[in-house]
C-alpha cells in the first residue's frame, strides 16, 4: 500500500524547515507542502486572537510570546493579502520591537507580501495597552462584553456548569456570530435593550411553535412538518441558550452589586471631584455584595485616577481591602496597575479633557512609521 502525504502548516515555513522536512521523508511519501495562512483565531469577521496571556515581563517581551505574536500578526497580514505601513507608539519600547518584529518577516518573506497595490495603502497600528489601563477594569454592558466579563468566553464557548439548576444539556454553550443569528444581532447592544429582544425572541417562538396535537391529515400536512421540525428544534434551542446565558447575567448583576459598582467606575473614569469618589469608592468596599475582585478593581481605578492628587487616600483604601478580606495578591496588583499604567508610564494624559483636533494631534505626534 502506497500513502501520498499532503503536509497542511498554517504559517509561513522556513526553507530550512522544509529542508529538514524533505531529509526525513526518507519514503518519499510527502507529495505536497502547503502553506494556508490561519494561524490565529476568528472570533468575529473584524476581530482575532491569539489566546496569549502574559506576554511581557516588567514591560518588555518574553521572547518567546514576541516570536509567537510575530507570527499571528503575520499570518493574519498574508490571510487578508496585506502589505501594511506599521505605525507603532513612540513612547512604548515593545511596540516598537513588535512592529521591528514583524518589518523583519516581510522584508524576509517579501515575495509572499508582494500584493497589488491599493490608492490608500493598509496600516497596520501597533500601541500599548498601559497608554490605557482604565478601560479594561471598568465593568462591560454590551452582551458579548459581559458574556466575556463574567462568564468567560473562551473560543466562543462558554461553561454554564456552575449555573445554579442548569439543564445538562446547556453546561456549555456556542455563541458565534457566523451560526447564530440573535448573537449576531445583540452582539454590540446593551443590557437593557438584550432583556426587551430576548422577550420578543420568546414571544416570536410561542406563537411559531408547533402545537402539542397538530393534525396530520394528509401528506402534505406531513411533509410541511418534518421539513419545519428542524427549524423549530434550532429556534428552540437559540431561545433556550440566551435565555439561561442572559439569566445567569442577570443574577450575577444582581448578586454582585454591578449597577452600583459600575457607576462608582465611571465616576472614577469620567469625572474629577476626588471627595465624591472617595467616599463612593470607600462605601462600596463595606458593602457586602461587593466581591473582592470588583473591590480591588475599584481601588485599582482610583490609584490610576487620583495618582498625584493632592489628598490621595491610597493606604487608607488599601487597609480598607485587608480588612474586608481582599487576598495579598490583589492588594499587590493595585500597585502592580499603577507601575503599569500610571502617569509616569503613559504616553498621554488619559484625563485632562481636551477637544478632539487635539487628541488627534497628540495621538499622531505619538506614532513612528516603520517604512520598507
């Protein structure tokens, strides 16, 4: 028996890999190599990842998470067939060794990026997180943010299993925009508007249904119902699924104080009356539904947003944390966020209000362009 062996990578290969490839095939068996350029994951049709977590080391690369984001970004560059202008952000030295990165594979593999030319060339932006550290502590309302946030959304899966009472058939669940239509069409909507269209969802399915003693009285009644069965199976389903994912959301809200919590959060981010949220954030850390993370959260964000005021309370708060419980570990992470992204590290002022010509402007003076 004679075996062809296509061999599939889904990146670039050096040709000394395919050298060693070629050398091990001492059968002659491999007829093919192929290069088919998805080395990342789609999350949406405008969104990837590359499931990576920690990637620097006091704010510089682990060499291994650089090489390995080199990759993605390059796989992703040859998946869209672009050869980008990189701009990355002045002020960041792991910007500028990322965009360095992946200059030096285009400008190795040059004959793979050599795509028609566009009127408006593809950019490719490079910045760093810690420019703004605010966001990402601030509690989400739009449904695939909080399906993220508080369920955890992992390859578009997410475990339902310590969902109080769950049916065992919905302990894990699929949410993806390319099979599911009321995913797609709630993704980026809010709290409120998710609850009002997960009522109309469940009116639309009750009036759809198929009644218990549906008559079948001749062939055709039959075959319009096993053509139909499908449909309503898959309609079930969908309702089934947001119901229990928008119910456990709910009772989360509830359970963990978020209203209230996410309100102290955007005083914090949005406005400048340090007295206010003082005592907003210090009143919340009493409270008892208010679990550990979302404290140290709260704390994190007043650190970063009161880091030189004059009457900064940070140790009081910080005691205030010990006090309620809050784990050594979160405690030190709210110094660990400030050393991250605090004034001394960021490249703009994340709170000094300004109009938006000069936002732009300031943004722009903070980008280099790496030319080929």
């Amino acid at each position: 028996m004679f075996t062809l062996i296509i061999s599939v990578f889904s990146n670039v290969i050096s040709k000394s890999d395919v050298k060693s490839l070629a050398e091990a095939d001492e059968q002659e068996v491999v007829a093919e190599v192929q290069e088919f350029y998805g080395d990342f994951i789609a999350v949406n049709p405008h969104l990837f990842s590359l499931n990576l977590v920690g990637c620097a080391r006091s704010r510089s690369w682990d060499q291994d998470y650089l090489s390995r984001t080199t990759q993605g970004l390059t796989s992703v560059l040859l998946a869209l067939k672009k050869c980008p202008m990189i701009r990355y952000q002045l002020s960041s030295d792991m910007a500028k060794r990322l965009a360095e990165s992946v200059k030096q594979i285009i400008t190795k593999e040059y004959e793979l990026f050599d795509f028609r030319k566009t009127e408006v060339p593809p950019l490719l932006l490079i910045l760093d997180r810690s420019d703004d550290a605010i966001t990402p502590l601030l509690n989400q309302w739009t449904y695939q943010a909080m399906v993220h946030e508080l369920l955890g959304l992992n390859n578009n899966r997410i475990d339902l299993s310590r969902v109080p009472g769950v049916n065992k058939d919905l302990r894990e669940v699929v949410l993806s925009a390319e099979s599911d239509e009321f995913y797609a069409n709630n993704l980026y909507l809010n709290f409120g508007e998710i609850g009002t269209n997960i009522k109309n969802l469940m009116e639309d399915f009750q009036k759809k249904k198929p009644k218990g003693q549906q008559k079948l009285e001749s062939i055709a009644d039959m075959k319009a119902f096993v053509d139909n069965y499908p449909q309503f199976k898959k309609m079930s389903g969908t309702v089934s699924k947001h119901v229990t994912v928008v119910g456990e959301l709910s009772r989360l809200v509830s359970e963990r104080n978020l209203m209230e919590v996410s309100e102290v959060e955007q005083e914090l981010a949005c406005q400048n009356d340090h007295s206010s949220a003082h005592q907003n954030v210090r009143r919340l850390l009493q409270h008892p539904k208010v679990t550990k993370l979302d404290s140290a959260r709260l704390v994190m964000l007043y650190a970063l947003r009161y880091e030189k005021h004059s009457s900064n309370n940070l140790p009081g708060l910080m005691e205030d944390l010990n006090r309620k419980g809050v784990s050594e570990e979160y405690r030190k992470m709210v110094q660990a966020v400030v050393e991250y992204g605090g004034k001394r590290v960021r490249g703009s002022d994340l709170f000094t209000p300004k109009d938006a010509v000069t936002i732009t402007k300031q943004f722009f003076k903070g980008l280099k362009v790496i030319q080929y």
